[in-house]
C-alpha cells in the first residue's frame, strides 16, 4: 500500500487551522434558491450575477444543439472538433468586443494559460496586479517572460517596470472587477500608461462581463475605452450561465493561439452544446440591460445595508461584497450560522485571500428581492 500519510498530516494542519476546504453538495440548479436535500437556501455566493444558468431560453438551445450535434465534441479543435456552433459563438464574441478575432477554450482558467505562456515570450515583461486571479497568477508563473506585481495604485513601481529597457515587450494583465473584492480596476489610467511606454494591455473581463457596458462587455465598454485593450478574455461561466472561458483580440494573436497555445491545442473541443448556449446568452446579454440595472440597484443597496450595520465591506463597489471578517475561525462559524439560518454564503479563506482578510465574498444577482437582502443582512447582524 502506498503511504499518503503525509497528505492526511497537512489535512489536520489545514483543519486546525480553519482552513480545510470541503465540497458541499446541492441537489438544484443555481438560482437565488438552492436546495440541499429537502432545505431550502438563499445562495449569496455564485456567479450567476444575471440568473442565466437556470434561464430556459438557453437550456432549450443546449437541448436543440445536443440534438442537431450529439453530446462529446470527441476532438481537440485542430483535428475534427471544430464545429459550427464554436465558430458562430467566436464571430459573435469578436462582434461584441469589436475584434477581429476570437477564441473559445473549455474553461476560463485555461484561456489565461495559453494567453499568458504563449503571447508574452523569453525577454518580455508581465506585470500583474497582486491581486490577480490565480490563473493569471500561475499562468505568469509557467511563462518565459519576466514576471512582477504592484499593488492597486503603485504607479510609481508601475511605471518604472515599464520604463525598463530591460524588456523587448510589456505586458501588463489585470482582471476589471476584482473578484475576491469586488472593486474597479482604475483601467483609464493603465490606459494612460500602456500608451505612453507603448506596452500590451491585457483586461480579465471574467465579472463585468454580461455585468457592465451598453451591451454587457465588461468595464472597458462601459467606460468607453475597450478598443485601447489589446486582449480582452473572459468566461461563459460566471454571468452568462455557461460555461468556458473566451479571448477577443486581432487575428494574429488568435491565429498563434491556435498554432501554439498548448490548452489550446492538446484538449478536446467545448461541448458543442455549451457552445450554441453561449451564443444565445451573448444574444440575451446584449438585450439585458434591465437586469444590469437591476444587479447595480441590487448591489449597492445590499452594500449600503451592510455598511450601515457596521459591517466591513473593503473596497467593493460592485456586485461583489466580500465582507472582511479577518479570523478565519469566526468566519468559518458565520458562515455556519448563517448556513442554519437559510443563507449559503461560503467563508473565503487564505490563500485565496490575504492572511487576516478572511470574508463572507457575497454575491449578487439580478433576481434577488430586497426580502432576499434584507433577511440576509438581519441574520448577518445577529451573527456579528
Ligand atoms: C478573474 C477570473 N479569471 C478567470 C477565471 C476562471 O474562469 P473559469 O471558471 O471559466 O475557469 C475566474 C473564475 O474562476 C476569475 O474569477
């Protein structure tokens, strides 16, 4: 028998510690309510920010592809899993970013992956955000450029990496809603920046994306600055109830995606079915600008609330509120109570957050009722 002993040992550290993550099952689909077993939760705690994932419309369009198309893409894209529904959906996301060219890849994850270890290159540059999310992180760990951090607003380190000429390229990457804090990338000004020492900018639409913009393209839009963005990537997964990450940018970079991004090239295809339902939630997204304005009212109520409960929200301004408890016990034990109490709002921990920075992350959707939020906020308020 081999000895995994040594894995059991860092478990019971983790669990000491408050800090063992464990799966939790649900026995429904994804909405404001959940059901676990016969229990009824309100879930504050998805990604489902528009209430597409249970959205019929998109269902039928899955049911209507899994039909026309069968079910596995059996393929990587480059040999025979290449079909209609993927190149559709890639027109309409360089439709949307106003791109030349897009590419779909499986998951969000891996779409950072291959931008990040095959666009920047040996004697390049790549300067994140610290709080970058961990597949922008370990994306730059795997790759052959340099990588550096700033903190949110170091403009003095920001700019003398890109004054460097130790660099062929520049690269800076950074996500438009941070998703553990729920605050705004200031992108004018690395706008400014990019432009001024002639850098790449990168923008991780994954939680403005279908949230923010006239049509639901993400903060760039939104602040009218998205063709100033050289590669925009986001996700099917968080509002558009699909799943699957996406970049959008000139046809060279997809191109070269496509001849040598590895996550590209050694998977199989997306699910031809996930595809067709992504395109339909383009379709609705473009169209949702009720349920946007409906999220924004959501979002800064249920932040207003909570602030004037005493509670900490840091630096949210958005539909993202992670409520900084800071031990990790007690926020393990709110999470509990509130649990008990009806609510699924799960306990973020390290490493995903700062040690001390431990969090109630809530999240809104479109659909939740301010009964939904004031019930949340009461329960909270006890707790506290
Ligand atoms: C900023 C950011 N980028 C990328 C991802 C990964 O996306 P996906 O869940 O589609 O892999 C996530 C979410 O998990 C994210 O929050």
């Amino acid at each position: 028998m081999a000895d995994f002993s040594y894995l059991a040992k860092e478990l019971s550290i983790l669990k000491r510690d408050n800090l063992l993550r464990q799966l939790l099952q649900i026995d429904s689909a994804a909405g404001c309510t959940i059901k676990i077993g016969n229990a009824k939760k309100v879930l504050f705690c998805s990604n489902n920010y528009l209430n597409l994932a249970e959205d019929h419309r998109i269902i039928a369009a899955a049911k209507d592809a899994m039909d026309k198309f069968g079910f596995g893409s059996a393929s990587s894209r480059l040999i025979s899993g290449t079909i209609s529904p993927h190149v559709e959906l890639e027109k309409a996301i360089a439709e949307m970013f106003n791109k030349k060219s897009a590419l779909v890849f499986p998951t969000g994850f891996m779409t950072n992956l291959a931008i990040l270890q095959t666009i920047p290159q040996k004697g390049d540059l790549l300067l994140l955000d610290k709080l970058d999310h961990a597949s922008i992180i370990d994306a730059a760990k795997g790759s052959d450029a340099e990588f550096r951090t700033y903190h949110r607003g170091q403009l003095d380190r920001i700019e003398k990496f890109l004054a460097s000429d130790k660099y062929n390229r520049r690269f800076i990457v950074t996500e438009s809603i941070f998703s553990m804090d729920g605050d705004f990338a200031d992108l004018e000004k690395l706008v400014e920046l990019k432009k001024k020492y002639n850098a790449y900018l990168i923008v991780d639409e994954a939680h403005g994306f279908g949230c923010l913009g006239r049509s639901g393209a993400g903060l760039g839009e939104e602040l009218g600055i998205l063709n100033e963005i050289d590669i925009v990537v986001a996700t099917l997964s968080k509002s558009a109830g699909c799943m699957g990450g996406f970049l959008a940018a000139e046809k060279s970079v997809i191109d070269y995606l496509i001849n040598r991004a590895r996550p590209f090239i050694y998977t199989t295809a997306p699910l031809i079915c996930n595809s067709a339902a992504g395109l339909r939630a383009i379709e609705l997204i473009k169209n949702a600008k009720d349920k946007r304005e409906k999220l924004k009212q959501n979002a800064n109520y249920l932040r207003n609330k909570l602030k004037s409960l005493g509670l900490n929200t840091g630096t949210s301004t958005s539909h993202i509120i992670g409520v900084i408890i800071g031990d990790n016990e007690r926020t393990v034990q709110i999470s509990k109570r509130l649990f008990e109490n009806g609510f699924l709002v799960i306990a973020i921990r390290p490493p995903t957050v700062a040690p001390g920075t431990a969090r109630l992350r809530i999240s809104v959707q479109s659909d939740h009722t301010k009964e939904q939020m004031d019930s949340l906020c009461d329960a909270i308020a006890i707790e506290n």
